[in-house]
C-alpha cells in the first residue's frame, strides 16, 4: 500500500510515523506532505531518506491511503481531492465528521462503519475517543441513558506551537517574567482554563458539541443525553476525562471492570489501595485507553463514574487512524465501493 | 479590641490569615502567631510589627479571644480544647471537627446564623466545598436541588508546602523531558494530573470527595442531597476551579441563575464567552471573591445547568472565611460561648 501522510512534520504527523516504523519497519512506500514552508525537510523513516514534499493537487495519483491531519482548511482542501483521485482518505480534522456519506470510526467500536465510506473515512476528535472507548463495553451491561464528561485536556491537543507555550511560559514565570498567550486563547502555565475552541450560542464550545455529537454518531446511539466540560490544563501529553454515567439499570463496578477489562484497547487500572489509577505521564506514548477510579456514582443509583485517560496524539489520533487503516486493508474495503 | 492567635502561622493558610487582618484592620490588635516548635523563634511581620513566633501549646491561649487554627487534625484534637477552657471560641480550619453534631460548619455568607449555637469551636468547611456552596445556595432559593456533579481541578497550595515546592522543582527540571514517552516519576505532578487527593474510602471515593458530600449537606441543611465528585490535583499553584452540574427539581434559565447569582454577597459572576471572559486560577488568585462563570443549560438535563467555579484555596476557601465568621461572631455578640448545658441565665 502507498501511504501519503498530509501534516507529516506536526505533532501528530511525527506520532504517525513512528508508530508506522514500530508496526511495519519494513515499509518505505511513503509520501511525507506538509505545506510549502515545511516542504523540502529531510526524515529518515524506516531507514529510509525522505524529502518532504508540498501537498498539492497531483500529490494524491498512486496514493493508496492518505492520511490527513493538519487542520479542517487543509482537510477540505485535499480530502475532496485525494479521495477524487482513488485514495482512502482518513482524516483527523472536524472537516467531515457528521457528513452522512462519512463514517465516524473508533475501530474497536464501529469498525465495520468503515464498509460504507465513499473515499473519506474520519477519527473523532482526541476527547471523544476516550469516552466512545468505554462506553462500548459498559453498554453490553445496560443501555447508557446519559452522560457528563469533564474533560483535563493537555496542550498538544492543540499543535506543536501550544507545547512550545506551554514551556516558554514555565521558564518566564519561574524567573519571575509574565507570560503571554499566541497559540492559544488564555496563558497556561501554572493556569487551567474552559474553553477549546469557540462558542456556540448554547454557550458549549465546539468542542464540547463535538464530543456530543461524535460520541452519538459512534455509537449509533441518538438518544443518549450528554454534557460536556472542556478544560486544558498545563499537561504536555495525554487527555483525561471525568466521566459519570448514567445506565438504564444498576451496574456494579464489578461488572464494569470485568466489562472494560475485556474491550480491546482498553486498560483497566484500579487499585485505590496501591494508589493505581490513570494519569497522563504513564498513558504518555502508549496505545491503550486506561480506565480507573471505577465506583458507583453516589449521586445515582443507576451510576457509574470513572477517569479515564488516553494519550491524544496516540489512540486519540495517529493510532486510531493507522488501525482504521489496517481495518480497511482486512476488509478488503481500502478502495470501498468505488470499485 | 480582640486577641487574636494564629496556629499555623507559618503554613501557607495561617500567613494568608495574618495577610487578610492586616489588609481589613488596622495594626494595634495584639496578635500572637503560634506554630509547631519547628517554627518557634522564627520572626514574622504583621501590621508593620514583627512578631516571634512560638510553639503551640496547651498553656498558650491565656487571654485569647480568638484562635485560629490552620495546622493537621492531630493538632487541631490536641490544641482545640485547651483554647477552649481557656475561654477562647476556636476557628478551625481542618477536618477533625466539621462533622461533629455540636460543632458548626460555617460559610457566614449560607449559613452564618449557626455560629449561634457553638460551644466553643466552629469549624470551616474544606477548600473544595466552599466555592460549591457559595454557588449553591442563591441557586437553590430558585428551585431545590436534586442532584450535583463535581469535577475540580485543585491546586497544589491545597496540599501545602512540599507540594508547592515539589511542583516549583519538577516544572522547572521537567521542561524538556521527552514527555511522549512514559519517563514519568513517582509523585510527578508537574505536566501531570492526579486522581487523588486524600486517602480512599472502601466506596472506591477519596475523603476529599466526600468531604464535599457530608460538609455541603451539613452547611447547606439538606441531609438529602445528592452530589457526586471527582477530585483531581492539577499542576497550579493557587485556586481550585470546578466543573459543575446541577440538577433542580425544576427547569431553571440561565437569566434566573445569573441574577440569583449576582445577588450572593461574596461571589462575582464572570461569565462572558463572546469575549472569552470566564475564571481562571491565573485571575482569580489573591481575589476574596468565588467566581462563577459558563453557566449554561445542561444539554443534558432540561432541569440542568453547567458551570465553571474558581475560588482562591488559601482565601475563600480558608483564610478569608475564616476571619468572616470571627467578624460574624462579633456582629451577633457571640464571642464568649453559650454554656453546653444552659440553664436560665440571668
């Protein structure tokens, strides 16, 4: 298969190639696109040289698979046009998400969605994948009636430029400097702030809405009640989510470990007593969703509430999109209905 | 003209206390600033004076009027009652007594009147639940409140000194550690969360969050309410903030809950997305006020709202607070304490 990865030299991009070498070292047949700025970069994948290429119209002929993950502009710039020229689009960006013609993909969820894309297929956003990645299992216990989720969402979810920030802001403040915002709306050093992208006039952000309406569309479960607190926080890597859910019946936390420990791509970690629990440093660079603090919700009696954490770069992305690959490749669905 | 001693003057709380009296009185009140003996003979400064600070002990409150006491339950258990045979009214700011039938559990601003009915210590409420009471109480006047989740996201002043430093030294080492690999170390908080603040209870619930289920139903006087929390420490220096969702008994509006809001003495409503205006730690620190802001329907709840609370710990949530319900006994002549077991009084 021909890879294209579109964004190769950003966060995510970088996580995508290395995952890429770790899982498949012998495989050179890549195509590394940035925009112009980034063009000309060397990097070494795979033992091999390869030279960054601007992303353009023609980038896309012998493209098998192209990944994409720079920004919603590029995505409806090049998805359109990648997909036009016979390759399988997975996209990271919100560009596409709730189209109908679209499939919303966590493979492990809905991984047979991928059977009817039509050239796009994207990954939900870093926030929702965590949550859709538990909800599945548990719901084999009951249906899930609502859901709150707030969020502790690290910087790198916003771009390379928000971690620089993040710790040019950590040595002016240590030697006393002030500390001003550019790659994101509020400082963060030492600060946390709610808000991730715009507003609606619901008073949600986007992002907030986007876990909403993703999560539904995962799941195929319209009639879910959700809310949704999105919160950054000075943490370089991982997202968490403060998670309580509301079943139609009682479930014990017995049962939802059991349930959880069984999904793959999940990792149960709860032991209060040795103090074992999710935490962004040690999910950092792993591929699991971790799931902890496990325990009927006090406030309900049809409740659970969990932590659950996941790096965002990871299953919350470069992963998640590398495996709706290999899902595709399987199914024999790379080249869809087109065909 | 009262005697006031500060136990713990030396801790973040009890220096925030002394900073507080200074800013709201003037400088002739005779101050004694006690601490544990590691502490004695350090020399602090309040009002312009510089005071030496002693060890805590039983003989210590001799014509105390007010003792404040910001230090662990193991101190507050072994000083409180000698402060209070000594004829002082004890101000305590740890957990040892806050759920004692005989000991009020005071936000003077939601339930000042029972300072009235104190024998001798009254208790503050933990960091965490002061802002959600604040918030709570006008919005109740509007409708009951059935359910509350709680989410915080808690500073490191919360847990004193160490953590503080602890945090100052990891930020500073950590900056350009590969943070995509685990490389994590133990009791790393810099670049990091962590779900749990205080020990766990066998219901799989830190006392942290527990604390914010018994205190706000206590100070609040509704034995029934639900509230559900998650406590989780974030790498912040000063403020607690929290993620809020309410359930009423019926469908309030975000007009409603705004002016019930806007009308508590004590808490400022900052809530104005179009121009990115809500609080933050970084604002909110060194403020007295608790502030409130995303307030917004659940989506869902129709009987929900959503918001964000960010309070100062060491003011609000401690200090401040603190000193409120000192000025609270004072304006309701309650400074000596009622005998436990009154009979007629001439």
């Amino acid at each position: 298969m021909n890879l294209a990865i579109v964004g190769a030299t950003g966060a995510v991009g970088q996580v995508t190639l290395r995952l890429i070498e770790a899982r498949y070292p012998q495989h050179r047949n890549l195509k590394l696109l940035a925009s112009k700025r980034s063009a000309g970069r060397k990097m070494n994948v795979n033992g091999k040289t390869f030279v960054v290429e601007e992303t353009t119209d023609d980038s896309f002929d012998d493209v098998d698979i192209a990944f994409i993950s720079v920004s919603t502009e590029a995505s409806r710039r090049f998805g359109p046009v990648a997909a036009r020229a016979g390759a399988m689009v997975i996209d990271d960006s919100s560009a596409f998400r709730m189209e109908q013609a679209v499939p919303l993909v966590v493979p492990e969820v809905n991984g047979s969605d991928l059977l009817w894309h039509d050239g796009i297929v994207s990954i939900p956003n870093c926030s929702t994948t965590p949550l859709v990645m538990v909800a599945h299992p548990l719901r084999q216990a009951s249906p899930i009636r609502r859901i709150v989720a707030d969020t502790y969402q690290s910087v790198s979810g916003a771009g390379g430029a928000a971690m620089d920030e993040l710790r040019e802001q950590t040595r002016t403040v240590m030697h006393g400097g002030p500390a001003e915002p550019n790659a994101q709306p509020q400082r963060i050093a030492f600060n946390v702030f709610p808000q991730i992208d715009g507003f609606n006039e619901t008073g949600y952000t986007v992002e907030e809405q986007k876990m909403i309406d993703e999560s539904r569309k995962i799941l195929h479960a319209p009639d879910i009640a959700l809310s949704a607190t999105c919160v950054r926080v000075p943490v370089l890597v991982s997202h968490c989510v403060a998670a309580h859910l509301e079943f139609e019946q009682p479930v014990s936390a017995g049962e939802a470990r059991e349930l959880l420990s069984q999904m793959p791509g999940v990792t149960v970690q709860d032991d209060p007593a040795a103090s074992v629990y999710p935490m962004p440093v040690s999910a950092a660079g792993c591929d699991d969703v971790f799931v902890g603090r496990i325990r009927k919700d006090a406030s309900h009696p049809n409740g659970l509430a969990m932590w659950v954490v996941t790096d965002n770069l990871v299953k919350g992305a470069a992963l998640n999109a590398l495996q709706i690959a290999e899902e595709a490749v399987a199914l024999g669905a790379v080249h869809g209905q087109r065909r | 003209d009262l005697t006031i001693a500060v136990v713990g003057a030396t801790g973040a709380v009890g220096a925030e206390f002394l900073r507080i009296v200074e800013q709201r009185y003037a400088p002739d009140r005779r101050k004694a600033a006690m601490a544990s003996q590691r502490s004695a003979g350090k020399r602090i400064v309040v009002g312009g004076e510089e005071l030496v600070v002693e060890e805590a002990t039983a003989d210590s409150f001799e014509g105390v009027d007010v003792a404040f006491i910001s230090a662990s339950s193991a101190v507050s258990r072994e000083l409180a009652p000698h402060a209070v045979a000594a004829g002082a009214v004890v101000i305590d700011d740890g957990s040892a007594f806050r759920m004692e039938a005989n000991v009020p559990l005071v936000v003077p601003e939601v339930n000042g009147e029972d300072v009235e009915w104190h024998e001798g210590i009254i208790s503050i409420p933990n960091c965490s639940t002061t802002p959600l009471v604040m918030a709570a109480h006008p919005l109740r006047e509007l409708s009951p409140i059935r359910r509350v989740i709680a989410d915080t996201y808690q500073s490191v002043s919360g847990a004193g000194a160490s953590l503080v430093a602890g945090l100052r030294e990891q930020s500073e080492r950590l900056i350009d550690a590969d943070h995509s690999s685990t490389a994590s170390e133990p009791g790393q908080i810099a670049y990091n969360l962590i779900p749990q603040i205080d020990r766990f209870m066998d219901t799989g619930y830190t006392y942290e969050e527990q604390k914010m289920r018994q205190e706000s139903r206590k100070i609040l006087h509704e034995p029934e309410l639900l509230i559900s929390a998650t406590c989780v420490r974030v790498p912040v220096y000063v403020s607690h903030s929290a993620a809020v969702h309410i359930e009423f008994d019926r469908p309030v509006s975000v007009g409603e809950a705004r002016e019930a809001l806007a009308g508590m003495p004590g808490l400022t409503v900052l809530d104005d997305p179009a121009n990115a205006a809500y609080p933050m730690p970084w604002d909110v620190s060194g403020q007295d006020d608790v502030f409130v802001g995303r307030i917004r329907q659940d989506l869902s709840n129709p009987n929900g709202l959503a918001m964000w609370i960010v309070s100062d710990n060491l003011r609000k949530g401690a200090a401040l607070n603190s000193l409120q319900i000192a000025e609270e006994l004072l304006s309701r002549n309650r400074l000596k304490p009622r005998a436990a077991n009154a009979s007629v009084q001439a």
